[in-house]
C-alpha cells in the first residue's frame, strides 16, 4: 500500500471559536514550512504560551514565533495598523517576521469599524455581538465589489480614486446611522497610502508561492479563525461572523485547490464556550459555569468579554464534522474541567415532544431545544506541574474518568482524537497519532 504523503493541514475550531486553536497550531507549526490564516480578520484571537512566555495574535499567523514564513490569504480582511503593530511588537521582542500577504486580501477602513458597532447596535435581538473590528462590513464591501484590497493601498493613484467616490457614500451611510462622525476624506488617503508603503514588501501572488511550494513536497499548515458555528453559511446565521470558518475556505482563501489540501483537523474543547449573542443550547448560567470560567480563564483574547460557558455539546459536534469532514480532532482544555463531578455531555436535544440529534442553524428552533445529558465522572484537581507530568509519561497515565471522558466523544462522532492537551504550555500535550507521518 502506497503512504500518504502529509503535505497539508488545516487546522479548524469546531465549535464557538476559542477552543485553543492557537497552541494547537503552535504545536504543528513546528513541523511545517508555512503557517497560513485564510479567513477572518482581528476579530480572531490566538494565544499561546512559549517557555512561560505569552503571545496573543489577532492577525499574524501563530507560526511566525516558531520562526517559519506565515502568510495571509486573500480569504483574510486585514486592518492595517493592527497589523503594523503586531510586526512592530513582535520586532520589539526580537521575532523576526517572515510575512507575506495576499494581494488581493480586502483592507478594513476606519468607515468599516465605525459602521460595525453602529449596526450592530441597532438590530436588537437580531445583533451578533460582533468583535467591532469592522469584519462584517469590510466582507460586505468585498462582495459588493466596493472593497479595497491590498494590491490598491501599493498603488496610490488607484486609491485615491477609489477612495474619492466610497468615502462620501460612506459619509451618508453613518448619517443614516445617526452618527455625526466625519470621515476625513484626504486624511484617510493619506494614511492608507502610508500604510500601502509599510506594508509592501510583504504584499505577495500568495497562490503562487503556496501551490509551487507544496508541489515541491514543502509542508503547509492552515490556521483557522473563529469557529465553525460561527461560519456566514453553516453557523448560526445572523449571531456569527462574515466568513465561512470551516476548512473549504482554506482553499477559497488562499487560492490552494481542495485536492491538496490532505487532512483537516477539528480543535474541540473539553466543553462549550461562546462570546456574543445567540442561543447556546448547553449554556451553564449558575455555579458550575462560574467554575469553568473561573478555571479556564474564558474571558476574550480580543475584547475581554467574558465568555459564556457550557457542557460540550455532541450534537452540534457532529454537525461541524459532518461539514468540515474532520479527519481527526485535537481534544484540548481537559485541565480545567477537573473537581467538576458530574460532568455531562449533550447527546441529543429535546423540542418539544421529540428528541433530536441534529443541529439546526435556525435561532428560533434551537432556543426551544433542551439538551439531552449523558452523566460522567469527573477527575480530581492537579498543579500544573503534576499535569505536566502526566503528559510527559503519555495517554495511558491519564486519569481513569478523563479516558472515558475522551472515549465516549470519539465513540459518538466517529473520529478519532489525535492529540489531548491537558495545559496551556506546549509540553502538556498527549499525542496519540502523529499526523504528518500518517
Ligand atoms: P465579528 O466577527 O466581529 O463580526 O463578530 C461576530 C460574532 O462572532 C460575535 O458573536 C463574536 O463574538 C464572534 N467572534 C468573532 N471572532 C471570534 C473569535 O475569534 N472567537 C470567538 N468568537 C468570535
């Protein structure tokens, strides 16, 4: 039998986002030539910790402190001056940045941001509670055709003639809005076209450098933002975000055909977690839930929020695998569930007189689902340390209840979990298969 040949991953959230994406990539980063971000914006935040040392990214692919060249696809919208000032940070702390960025990836513009919380605002029970990053409204103006990418802020001619006419129907749009903000229309130029020469030496035909590089045999690895729940077509429309989050948009993104892309691997967290609106059907409102956010630290890498915590839910685990054809997943947080006895698992949702195993990304249905529990022991709290060790001697030296925690998730999604993390640090990490010698 012929071997795979692992070339590519794509690395995807399979739930709310924040599932520890971010040291999960870390983790692959190491075996890999490219780290690329093909969706998304800064509404993504990523962390991970390198020798007690933490790193919160919001643009810049996680891969760039191991080193490797990190690229942003066309599929990203990117604010400029988030993004100068990660390179500038990560320059301060004596990472050399190796970036190359899609030409054609949209530019968010202050209208954009000013135009994200004020709509928002006013949608009532319909906001999502964005990121107020400006995400939605820069992928608004991409399909409409009225975006600006980055190959325009290297040609000043170009867009100050672009510029000249959005800006002033920009203008009426905050009127509109009751916003007596005044865009300044030559200062934006200005400062765009400044940004257009910061950034251009890392402006790049991505697609190119990425499809030759995997047909030379180099290795790729595809650093999904936010989660699959929150993705424009299979999420949970309108309470996610503007972007497809599953692993196909790795390909839209970066302009890498789907028959390279070889395996796409799920991050599922030991529960549920979801900053903004929507219903969660899951959702822990007393103490329990206290706890786990207390012990996970589940407030937000980008805006501090505290998240809203739950027990994991099997069902719309399923779903997300279904759509993203997850070949294998990442189990990761298992750490902070520990002194929480019982700890439950949704297997089905009860509406109504039936019992459901789908999930339907229809807010009113899926606010009158209640979930269906399957009860399981927990295990007790450890120090870091005593974590730490556990990790080093392997998976068999797991907690007895923690095994069978991680048995009845593979068992009901039909996946297997290749790799456990039980710790923020890169050593606290169970691999049970390695991926890239499959
Ligand atoms: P936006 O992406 O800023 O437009 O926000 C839309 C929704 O997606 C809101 O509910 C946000 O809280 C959520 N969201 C956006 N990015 C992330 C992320 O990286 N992690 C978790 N939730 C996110």
């Amino acid at each position: 039998m012929v071997e795979k040949m692992m070339r590519t991953l794509v690395i995807i959230g399979s739930q709310w986002g924040d599932e520890g994406k971010g040291k999960i990539t870390d983790y692959y980063a190491d075996q890999v030539k490219y780290v690329v971000r093909f969706q998304g914006g800064n509404n993504a935040g990523h962390t991970i910790v390198v020798d007690g040392e933490r790193f919160a990214f919001h643009l810049i692919p996680s891969g760039v402190v191991r080193g490797k060249t990190v690229i942003i696809g066309n599929g990203v919208v990117v604010d400029p001056a988030v993004l100068l000032e990660e390179i500038r940070q990560l320059d301060e702390r004596g990472i050399k940045v190796n970036l190359k960025i899609s030409s054609k990836a949209h530019v968010i513009m202050p209208y954009h941001v000013a135009q994200d919380g004020l709509q928002d605002a006013m949608k009532g029970k319909y906001a999502a509670g964005t990121t107020k990053r400006g995400i939605g409204p820069a992928y608004s103006d991409k399909a409409a055709r009225d975006g600006i990418r980055m190959m325009d802020l290297i040609q000043p001619k170009i867009l100050k003639e672009k510029l000249e006419f959005i800006i002033p129907i920009k203008q009426k749009m905050l009127e509109i809005y009751q916003s007596d903000q005044v865009l300044d229309s030559g200062g934006i130029i200005k400062q765009y076209t400044a940004y257009g020469k910061a950034l251009e030496p890392y402006i790049d035909d991505i697609e190119y450098l990425l499809n030759d590089a995997i047909t030379r045999g180099s290795k790729v690895l595809f650093e999904g933002a936010q989660g699959a729940l929150l993705g424009i077509d299979h999420g949970l429309y309108p309470h996610g975000t503007s972007s497809n989050c599953c692993g196909q948009a790795a390909s839209t993104g970066t302009g890498v055909p789907m028959n390279k892309i070889d395996y796409v691997m799920g991050v599922v967290k030991a529960y549920t977690s979801r900053v903004g609106s929507g219903p969660v059907p899951t959702e822990l409102t007393g103490k329990t839930g206290e706890k786990i956010r207390e012990q996970g630290n589940e407030y937000g890498t980008t805006t501090g929020r505290p998240r809203r915590v739950g027990w994991l839910d099997l069902v719309a685990l399923k779903y997300t695998t279904m759509i993203n054809g997850f070949d294998g997943f990442a189990l990761t947080l298992l750490d902070v569930l520990e002194g929480i006895d019982p700890i439950k698992i949704c297997t089905a949702y009860k509406h109504g007189n039936d019992i459901i195993d789908r999930w339907i990304a229809d807010t009113n249905f899926l606010k009158d689902c209640d979930p269906v529990y399957k009860d399981m022991k927990g295990w007790s709290p450890r120090s870091p340390q005593e974590w730490n060790e556990i990790a080093n001697k392997g998976f068999d030296s797991l907690p007895g209840p923690m095994k069978e925690y991680i048995n009845v998730i593979e068992e009901f999604i039909g996946v297997p979990i290749v790799l456990v993390s039980i710790g923020p640090n890169r050593n606290d990490t169970v691999i049970r298969k390695d991926i890239f010698n499959l």
